[in-house]
C-alpha cells in the first residue's frame, strides 16, 4: 500500500474519531438542560403543592374570621335582648341569632372540611419531597457523569487534534488538497475501503482493471461512483495476492504409469 495512502487512510480514522466527538459535545449543553428541566419539574410539582396548602391556609383564616365576625355579632344580639322592650323586637333578635348561628355552622363545616384536605395536602407534599431529593440525587449523579464525560471528550479532542497536525505535515500538499475537496462535498468521508468488489460508501462494483491496480497502488484512484479515493482492505489484498500466486504457478501434472 502507498506510504501516502496510508496516512491519509489514518487521516479519515482520526477526522471520523473527531466528527463523532463534536457531535458529542455538540449536544452535551441539550442533554445538561434537559436533566435540569428534570430536575425543574419535580420542584414544581413540590412546590404547587406546597402552594396549594398556602391557599388551603388562607381560605381557613377567612373563614375562620367570618365565624368571628358573626359570632360577636351574635353576642351582641344577645345583649341587645335584655334591652328590648317590645315582643316584636325581642323575635327579630332571636331571628337575627337563629341566622347568624346556621351561617357559622355552615362556615365551621367548611373550616373541618379545609383542615381534612389540608391533611391530604401535606401527605402530597411529602410525596412529592421525597420525589423531589430521589430525582435530584439521580440527576445530579447524571449530570456530574456527563460534566465529567465532557471533559474527557475535549482532552481527546485536543489531542485528536494535535494529531492530526501532525500526520498532515506528514501528507503532501497535492493529496491533502484532493482529500480535503473530496471531504467537503461527501460529510467528511474522503476514502472508501473496497468490501466485496465494491465501493463501501456507495456500494458501486469496481471494475476488475481497478482492483488489480488497487492492489499495487501506484497512485490514487477514485470510485467512479462517488468520487471517494479508494484503497483494498488488508484481507482483501491476501485475497488478491493469493489469486495471482495461483494464476502465476505451474500447472500441476498428473504422473502416468
């Protein structure tokens, strides 16, 4: 195989390593937002929750000062009985209690009905406490991995890169161009291993002319195909080496008696 060839062929391993982990991290920041969206949505649930007991507390304090109101009116009334003079008057103040009294019944029935689902409230917000700490201790471990992943992925990236510095210093200019036009126009893959009698990437045949010459590999070929710079896989070349072994050795000939 061409020297040049060689490298270009590590080249593509290294720009195909760097793609992948430019993809990596160019979604770490999504995956980080979603696990604080995660996160996000449990105290939420947490806190309406807890929102929802504050209303519970304040729709009792109303309530609770209604049945005040009512209950020192009623003892108003029922001073006001000793001062009446006249039957008719004494009978609007009893109405007047009689009145004032179901209300407060009434509203003590919603204070006892308020504080039942308040109970229920506070068992929710319980849940949705320990919800809360299970979700954060499990996202917070997720995120702690992914923070560590990333780092790891940028010091591979900066060596990959370093790298790749230096087999291109390596690589003639005329053959970095071509692989780098080729790389451009085909999502970073310039070179395509030959599988089968065929073009890897595109799945064209190669010509049997075209293998044969891939297997001295005097210089560069292209798929007619798609344009990507081709090369034989070692298993192909004994392949190949052993068929022209074969085609080159003497007939074996059978002994006569």
């Amino acid at each position: 195989m061409d020297v040049e060839l060689e490298k270009l062929i590590a080249l593509q391993e290294l720009d195909n390593e760097l793609r992948s982990l430019h993809q990596l991290l160019d979604s770490t920041p999504l995956k980080l937002n979603e696990i604080d969206q995660h996160i996000g949505t449990a105290n939420q649930l947490l806190q309406k929750a807890k929102d929802k007991l504050l209303q519970n507390q304040r729709k009792r304090r109303e309530l609770e000062g209604e049945v005040n109101e009512l209950k020192n009116k009623i003892a108003t009334y029922k001073r006001q009985l000793n001062d009446v003079k006249t039957n008719k008057e004494y009978t609007a103040l009893l109405k007047e209690i009689e009145e004032a009294q179901k209300k407060v019944d009434a509203l003590e029935e919603q204070i006892i009905a308020a504080l039942l689902e308040a109970d229920d409230i506070e068992k929710e917000i319980e849940a949705a406490n320990q919800a809360y700490f299970k979700e954060e201790a499990h996202y917070k471990k997720e995120k702690e991995l992914l923070l560590s992943r990333q780092q790891e992925w940028e010091g591979r990236l900066q060596d990959l890169q370093k790298r790749k510095e230096e087999l291109i210093a390596l690589i003639s200019r005329e053959q970095i161009a071509l692989y780098s036009r080729i790389a451009t126009k085909k999502g970073g893959v310039a070179i395509s291993p030959v599988t089968d009698d065929f073009c890897s990437m595109c799945h064209m045949r190669i010509r049997p002319q075209v293998l044969n010459e891939l297997y001295d590999m005097k210089k560069i070929y292209l798929c007619e195909n798609c344009g990507r710079i081709l090369y034989l896989c070692p298993e192909k070349k004994e392949e190949t080496k052993e068929e022209e072994e074969a085609k080159s050795a003497p007939p074996v000939r059978s002994s006569s008696r």
